[in-house]
C-alpha cells in the first residue's frame, strides 16, 4: 500500500489533469454554436443520491492513497466513506486527485452540493438503483426518444431557423461520425428512431466501462440529449457549447421576453458546472490507473 500523498504535491505532478478540465470549458475550432444567443437557463438536474446541503468542515488535510481495491482519500487519518458506509475507492489516480480537490477546496463549511464528482463515485460504488451496465446503456439510448435537439417547432419562423442553423450540424455530425439515421421532428411524437441506430449506439456505448457510463448518464439527464452528450464526450463541443444548444428555444424566450438575471446566471452555472463534472468524470474514469509521474514531470 503507498503512504498518502499531500494534495498539494499530487496538483503540481499532474498538469494534465488541470489542462483536462480546462480544456472542457475551451472552444474547439469547429464552432457550430458562433451565431449563439448568448446566455440559456439550465433545467434542474437529476441524480442518483441527494447528498445533505451542508456540515461544518471537520478535517484539516486531505490526502490519497493505493490501497488492493484502487485509489482512497484520506481526511486527515479518516478514510472516505460511501452513504452506505463503503470504503471511497476509485479506479484511477487522476480522478482521485479530482476528488480529493473537492474535498480540499471546501471551507469552513462543506457543500455536498457542489461536490459533484464524490457524488458520482458515490453512485458508482454503491449502485442504489441496482442497475446493470445493460440496463444502464439503455436507459441512456431511450434519451434518443425525446432528445432535445430532435424536437422542432413549426413556428415562429425565427426560432425554426434558429433551430434549423444551431441543431442541424450536430445531428448531422453525429449521423456521419456513428453511421446512423438521426433526424427531426415537428410532431409531438418526436423522430422514428430506426432500430439500426439504436443498435449502433447501444454498441458504442458497450465499450465504456460501468463508471464512466455513470457519467455518461448524468450528462444525459443535464443536457436531456443523447446526441450532444456525444458531442461533448467526444470533444465536437465544448460543455458551453453543448449547454447553449440544450437550451436554445428557452434562450430565445429569454431574449423575447427578458428574464431574472441574477436568477439565470446562477442557474447557468450550475448546469455548467454539472456537464463539465459529468464529462471530466468520464474522461478520468478512462484514464489508466496511475498518472505516469515521469512524463508529467517538467
């Protein structure tokens, strides 16, 4: 078993997992979005546990450590542990620095709420919905069923085009990137999703392991779309960009009608926030298990 190792030092041999998380947030060339509105407004999200609000900070330093089942986080002498009393261990190094700079950058109050990362994990270990990974990937193709960007209006002719101009490109980025028929609807109903698809997808998604399809789901559940969580997951957009798109009709309310700012900028984000969480643990949950400190090192 390694000794721990002080979060400070762990942050200055892994640059790349701080340029990993900037880089989510940064606008690749390809900039499908460039005629965006602005600012949206996030829905609420959905999660597996709903941690308690807030508890007073009752540790001083947070460290990790290997032990046989993977990486752990110290709190101080005390091992982290999962709602259900479960040793906190993760699969790889790099998601347990991320998690234990959650741990680290709280104050003098902890909120759980902010803390999204250890909630996926938690989700991951202790499994409270006793799904499979079977279950879970098609939990995650049904989105296709009602996904966001799938659903059009027939009027105003402003927001069609909109619509037409933003949306389009990724669904068809997604048609030629997977080899699958996508498309759009006006009706109520949504789009017929040809079972060919859906297999395709169902097959894509088979090679992600069960905690990075617990990411996968989570970003789902944010953006309500299946189509630009795989766009984000597969570095096509960045986490504004596929924020922006997963709420561009409530965008254009927004600039029809006008909103509560103060409200609204909080409410961005927090989607923000979660998307990125969602998509950095995915990425780190396929990260090898040790940072390889030879390359990292200047």
């Amino acid at each position: 078993m390694c000794p721990p190792r002080p979060l400070g030092v762990m942050w200055r041999i892994c640059p790349r997992l701080r340029d990993r998380g900037r880089s989510l947030l940064n606008r690749p060339s390809c900039d499908p979005t460039g005629s965006m509105w602005p600012r949206p407004t996030p829905r609420p999200p959905s999660r597996a546990y709903v941690p308690p609000t807030e508890r007073k900070r009752f540790y001083q330093n947070v460290s990790i450590s290997q032990g046989e089942g993977g990486f752990e986080i110290n709190l101080d002498h005390r091992k982290l542990k999962t709602p259900q009393a479960k040793l906190f261990t993760v699969p790889s190094e790099a998601l347990a620095i991320a998690v234990a700079t959650e741990w680290d950058s709280q104050q003098d109050t902890i909120k759980f709420y902010t803390m999204h990362l250890t909630t996926l994990c938690n989700t991951s270990l202790d499994n409270p919905t006793q799904r499979n990974k079977d279950q879970m990937i098609r939990a995650a193709v049904k989105f296709l069923d009602t996904d966001t960007i799938c659903y059009r209006v027939e009027e105003p002719e402003t927001l069609v085009e909109l619509q037409k101009n933003e949306w389009d490109p990724i669904i068809e980025w997604a048609e030629k990137r997977y080899g699958v028929e996508i498309g759009s609807s006006t009706s109520i109903m949504g789009p017929s999703i040809p079972t060919q698809t859906r297999e395709v997808l169902t097959s894509h998604l088979s090679s992600y392991n069960l905690w990075a399809l617990q990411g996968i789901e989570f970003v789902v559940a944010q953006l309500k779309s299946m189509v630009l969580t795989l766009g984000v997951i597969d570095r096509r957009l960045t986490v504004e960009q596929a924020v922006l798109l997963s709420r561009l009709e409530e965008e254009y309310q927004i600039q029809k009608w006008g909103n509560i700012e103060w409200a609204h900028d909080y409410e961005l984000q927090e989607l923000r926030a979660r998307t990125a969480a969602g998509t950095l643990f995915v990425h780190l949950c396929l990260e090898s298990s040790t940072v390889k400190h030879k390359l990292l090192q200047e």
